[in-house]
C-alpha cells in the first residue's frame, strides 16, 4: 500500500463513489430489466408433468428476468468493501486502523460468506427448476418459455455499458489518486475478475439464443456466487492473523 500522505485523496473519494454507484446499479437492475414473458404462468403449473404448482408459485407474466447483473453485486459489493477500509486508513491512527481492519473483515468476510451460500442455494435450485423445465418437452418447454423465453438483451446491454463506464472511471480515479495502488496485487486482482465476469455475462447475453439466454444469465449468476463465496473464504481465513495480533497487542500492552 502507498503512503497515506501521497494518496490524492479527493480523487480517492471519486473513484469510491462510482464504485458505489456501480453496485447501487447492479442491486437495482431488476427495476431496468422489467420486461415481460410470453404468457400466464397460472394456467400451465398444473399441467406439467413431474412440476408441482408451488414451484411457479408467484411467478407471473410481469416477472423481470435475470439475475446474473444483480449477483455482480457480490463481487462489486467486497471490492467495495476493501475500498471503504482503505478509506478508513486516511480517518484512523496507524494503531487504531490495525487493530479495527483485521476484526471488521473478519466479520464482514464472515457475513459475506453467509450471504454468498444462500444466493448461491438459491440459484442452484432455480437454474434446476429452469432447466428441468425447458427438457420437460412438451408442457414443461412451453412453461419454461412462458416464464423465461423472454429475455431482454437491449436492456441488459444498456445497464451492463453503464456499469462497465463507472467502472472504468473508478479504475481511471484510483490510479491517478495514486500509482502505487497498481501494486497492490489482491485488490488488482478483484478488480479484474469484476471486469472479467461482466465481460462473459454480456457475451452470454449477446451470443446465446434468445430462448436460453435466461438459462445462461442464471448459470453465470450461480458461478458468481461461488466465486463470491471462495473469494469470503479465502479473506476470512487471511484476517484471522490479523485478529490474533491484535489481541496478543492489546494483551501486551495492558501487561
């Protein structure tokens, strides 16, 4: 990390807060992806093979598609984190910074990996529900493109350039904040993988049919939050020291 004195840091704060944006835009989605589906949904559940209704329960004609934009916000939202305790380094004591970094992210890392599994769970079981469906010929295809044959590639593409534009404009502001953030190999790397992930999400969008577009936007938001789960994990385990330290310090002192 760079000397806190060399980082220019109004243009810290920017990049903070279009990185904020970018995460606010990919919670809210749903709102720019409303769209609409090819038909009641009520009409077909009691009528295909192997599918009980309450698995559609809910599900209507107005049900927005996609959830893979929305699960980006697990990813952006611990880089997001990360950047708020570097900011937090620029208000606290060197001494105060280092006892509360290691404790917070093993509390939020902790959290995050609850938050993770469960969104995980939940679209393992509706990419299930999904794909049983679409191979259910021939009611259970017809409910599937009922509820998820439409999907919409114009607005997902709108909203996926936004948020590659605040997310240019974060990396722009951060490194002319300072250059040595470019050092800084985990948080680079996090910052590429969002990138990277956004990138395939907006070819699978692009490039696959337009009846299993929805199929490829819900395998890719599980693949999220996998990789959102892992990446929990793997700061969970590296704060532990950081926790320890900190005791035996204040321990020390108090001695």
């Amino acid at each position: 990390m760079p000397v806190l004195g060399e980082v220019r840091r109004p243009l810290f704060f920017l990049a903070a807060f279009a990185l904020l944006l970018a995460v606010l835009v990919e919670t809210g989605s749903s709102l720019a992806l409303g769209g609409g589906s090819a038909g009641p949904v009520a009409s077909l559940a009691g009528g295909i093979p192997g599918v009980e209704p309450d698995m559609v329960d809910g599900v209507d004609a107005d049900s927005p598609p996609g959830n893979g934009i929305g699960y980006l916000a697990l990813i952006d939202g611990y880089l997001l984190f990360s950047v708020v305790m570097l900011a937090l380094s620029f208000l606290l004591s060197q001494r105060a910074y280092g006892r509360v970094q290691g404790i917070v992210t093993l509390v939020v890392s902790f959290c995050w990996i609850i938050l993770s599994f469960v969104m995980a769970l939940g679209a393992f079981v509706l990419l299930m529900v999904m794909f049983g469906l679409f191979v259910s010929v021939p009611f259970g295809t017809i409910a599937y493109l009922a509820i998820w044959g439409f999907f919409p590639v114009g607005e997902s593409a709108a909203v996926l350039g936004l948020l590659l534009l605040l997310k240019i404009v974060f990396l722009v502001l951060l490194v002319a904040a300072q250059q040595k953030f470019l050092k800084a190999v985990a948080l680079m790397i996090h910052v590429a993988m969002s990138f990277v992930l956004q990138l395939v999400l907006g070819i699978v969008h692009g490039w696959l049919p337009g009846v299993v577009v929805s199929l490829g936007d819900q395998l890719l938001a599980l693949v999220f939050a996998i990789v959102s789960l892992l990446g929990a994990v793997w700061a969970f385990v590296w704060s532990i020291p950081a926790v320890v330290n900190a005791i035996r310090v204040s321990f020390s002192r108090e001695q």
